[in-house]
C-alpha cells in the first residue's frame, strides 16, 4: 500500500510539512500613551473645561506631533486628547521616524475589540466625576482614524455630540464601520481637501462622496482647498 495515502500526505512531501500549527490567543497588558492639550494650560481637565475633544491619528502618525495641529482650539475651555494606536513601527529604513497604525490586516477583529478596550478606558478616566452634560464631547479621526472612531462610536462606551471624519477612506462603505442606526441621532461632518492625494487617485472620487452621502444621507460634506492634512484654518469652523 501506498504510505502517501496512509498518511494523507502527497508523494514528495516531508511529515513536518504535513503539521498544522493552531493559533491561541492570550489577552495581555500594555501601556498605552495618549497626549492632552488646553485645560488649565499643562493639559489637565479643570472645572472651567467645557469641551473635550478625543483626536484619532492617522496611518503612520504619533500622537505627540499630530495633536499639535489642534492649537488652534485647545483652551482654558477646551481640552484635546490623542491617544496613540497600539502598535509602532518604522518608518524608513535608517530606523529613524516612527509611527503608528490602529490595524492591519492581520487578525483585524482582535485589534478592534483591543483598540476598542483601549479607547473605552482612556474615555472613563478622562470623563471620570464629569457630569456629561455639562461638557460637550467631539470625536475626530483622521484618515485610518476615520474608521478607528466609527469603530468605537459602534462598538464601545463613548458618547459624542459630534463626529468629525477628516479625509477618511472607507473601502466597503461608511456603513459598513458605522451602521446608520449608530449615528442617526449623530451629527456626523466628512471634511476632505479637493486635492487630497489619496481621494485623488480613486477611479471616481466624485462618486466615492456620493456613495458616503447615500450611506448617511444626514452627513454634512465640507470640502476646503487642501491635501491630506487636518488644516487648522478649516479646524477653527468646529471650535
């Protein structure tokens, strides 16, 4: 008898190939790091604090640079916070510049409920003994923070006033991260620059904007004269 079709193997083929590795999962603590700006001048929450705003990066950023851009409305009454994504990485080949992504690919539900579970918990503890509503929250991503924010609007504890999505892609629809159930009651704004690289390049970036509309037909669409960049001048609109 054949030992190939003893083993189920094929002919040629060594046992170690024939080895199926199982994958496990095991939850573990990290230490996560964000960055504030505004409050009572050293990013900390004070009773004058009014709105808060959560900021989300985007693909390749760290939240110490990106948060920068919101001076322009961080104040006594205003707090900025910017949590950084969980996993860094390099950026060139010197090992010189870092930067961050919210996901890959790559075991994609388990990084979201981990970002998720990440972003809850920054959100208890900056919104510790804060009564809701008194302060007024605003929740922005830009970019691959864009669907990181959907996300946690869907599948977590925050609760915003408003949803500002800045230049995000959103391959299978807005839908498809945030079900209109989710933000009906939600004022949801898609801020994008008419000559963004990234919007540029699609096939048909006129019917990529129409597309987000038929998904939510209640989204605001503002559109400036920029790329693909949170412009501090269009930013001053939503202080």
């Amino acid at each position: 008898m054949n030992n190939a079709k003893m083993t189920g193997s094929t002919p040629g083929s060594s046992a170690a190939e024939q080895i199926m590795a199982t994958e496990h999962q095991l939850p573990v603590t990290r230490t996560a790091r964000f960055y504030t700006l505004g409050g009572d001048g050293s990013g900390q929450l004070t009773n004058e604090v009014t709105n808060i705003w959560f900021v989300l990066h985007g693909y390749g950023q760290l939240a110490r640079y990106f948060i920068r851009k919101f001076d322009v409305i961080a104040d006594e009454h205003t707090l900025v916070v910017a949590p950084e994504a969980l996993s860094r990485f390099y950026l060139d080949a010197d090992f010189n510049r870092m930067g961050a992504s919210w996901l890959t690919r790559e075991a994609r539900d388990q990084e979201v409920a981990d970002y998720v579970a990440y972003l809850d918990a920054l959100y208890a503890r900056i919104m510790q003994d804060r009564d809701p509503a008194r302060v007024k929250v605003t929740l922005l991503g830009f970019s691959q923070g864009g669907a990181t924010a959907c996300r946690w609007v869907n599948y977590g504890t925050i609760r915003c006033d408003r949803l500002i999505l800045w230049a995000g892609y959103f391959a299978n629809g807005l839908t498809d991260v945030l079900p209109a159930e989710k933000a009906e009651k939600l004022p949801v704004i898609y801020v994008y620059g008419r000559q963004d690289e990234y919007i540029e390049q699609m096939p048909d970036p006129e019917a990529y904007i129409n597309r987000l509309k038929e998904d939510m037909p209640h989204l605001q669409i503002d559109a400036f004269e920029g790329k693909h960049v949170v412009d501090r001048d269009v930013l001053k609109r939503y202080k």
